[in-house]
C-alpha cells in the first residue's frame, strides 16, 4: 500500500473528502460508485464497476460470439479492458482504456471505425481494424462498451452483433 500523506477529517456527518489529485489520478469523477472493503484496521475504497462483477460471465459471453460467429470482441468499462476474444484475446485484460476511448465513451452513441481509421484502445495497444464501438447504458449511465472488429469492412453481421451485445449486456446487469 502506497502513503500519500494526506490526513482528512469526518465531518459530523461521517463523510470524508478525497482530494483532487487523488480523485484525477484514480480517475474518480463525481457520481462515481465506491466499493468499501475492511481488511484488519483498514478501510479500503476502490472504484465500483457493475461489469467486473460479472467478469466471468463476460469473459464466456465474448467466447461464445467468437466461436459462433468468427468475430472479434472487447468489452471495457469505463476504465480498464474486461475480456477479449480471438484477435483480442491477448494480454489486455485489466489494462486501463485509453482517454481517446474514454472521450469516445461521452458521445454515447455507436461509432464506427473504417479501414484507415486506428482507436488507441489502451497506452500500448491500437486497434487498426475496422470496428463497430456500442456503449453499455445502464439505468442512463454509459459504463463502458462493446468493440467488434473485422478483417475487411464493416457490415451488417458487426453491426448487430455489437447492438446485440451492448443491448444484452446494459438488460444484464440492470438486473
């Protein structure tokens, strides 16, 4: 564990602020959720994500598109790459997502990658294939997405697959 020595006060109303240079450099914007663990006499916060909690569930939802259909996936939150099949089934999981797909993320709307096109998916790795983006809403809050990729040009197989799969996935964990 890291010091930061920082020392905040609870107000009377048992609340504590975290600062703002720990907040941008753990990337924690107003409305976020927090998860709070105790270990011993530690309390802990981290960052809460609806689609982690599922990680094993998602990681067989990606495996299962690309053994039916061929095509390559991602699913991120709003921070780090959840799972990834075929192409993408590499070294990805758990890396943080790039701004550029962060900003991607704020339109919340699908977006298309055409040949020539390249996404900085995370600070190492670029997708250079074209790619269907759908955003994961749940209860009105985009919480990370859905990426198809495809050898040679978008069709309507990666359109639908990528709808598909964001709708299924915002239904899912809205419960």
């Amino acid at each position: 564990m890291k010091a930061t020595g920082v020392v905040r006060r609870i107000d009377d109303l048992g609340r504590i602020v975290i600062p703002k240079e720990l907040r941008r450099t753990m990337r924690i914007r107003e409305g976020d959720s927090l998860e709070i663990f105790i270990e011993g006499e530690k309390i802990m916060l981290k960052k809460y994500s609806p689609v982690q909690n599922v990680n094993d569930f998602v990681v067989e939802f990606v495996e299962s598109i690309y053994s039916s259909y061929k095509k390559d996936m991602i699913i991120t939150d709003n921070e780090v790459v959840i799972a990834g099949s075929g192409n993408y089934k590499k070294d990805l999981t758990g890396k943080k997502i790039s701004p550029r797909l962060e900003e991607k993320l704020t339109k919340r709307a699908t977006q298309y990658l055409e040949r020539g096109e390249y996404l900085e998916l995370t600070a190492d790795y670029d997708i250079k294939r074209p790619s269907v983006i759908k955003p994961i809403n749940v209860y009105g809050d985009i919480i990370g997405c859905v990426i198809v990729s495809t050898e040679t040009e978008i069709t309507d197989v990666e359109k639908s697959l990528a709808e598909f799969s964001g709708v299924f996935m915002s239904r899912y964990l809205e419960g």
